[in-house]
C-alpha cells in the first residue's frame, strides 16, 4: 500500500481530510538534503523471521484493518 494511498483510507475512516500533498521541491527548499533520506524515501518491509518460523503473513484490504 503507498503512503498516498493509506492517507486517503484514514481520512475516509476517521471522516477528516486526507493530507495535502506537498511538491517535492518545497520540501527540499525547507529541509534540504535530509529530506531524501526521511521524508522522500521508501521501504518494503518484510517480516522475514516471522515469515521463515512459521507465521502466516495477511495481505489487509484498504480501510478493513482501520474501521
């Protein structure tokens, strides 16, 4: 699920507006380097040693783990 995405779920469940989105540049302008590593980056998070012991991974459908 992208981050985008998620925004918009939790906005629809908590009945709030979903985040703003903000240009990429903006954000270099404010936090400079640092802003790649933190905010503009991404990561597929595994559960490997969960995954290899024997623990079944769920795939949630969007709102469903949220409502």
């Amino acid at each position: 699920m992208r981050n985008a995405e998620f925004a918009a779920t939790l906005g629809t469940v908590l009945d709030r507006p979903a985040a703003i989105p903000v240009p990429a540049t903006a954000l270099h302008v404010l936090f400079g380097r640092m802003v790649q590593e933190t905010l503009l980056s991404a990561s597929r998070v595994v559960p490997v040693r969960l995954l290899t012991g024997g623990c079944a991974a769920r795939v949630f459908r969007h709102g469903r783990p949220l409502a």
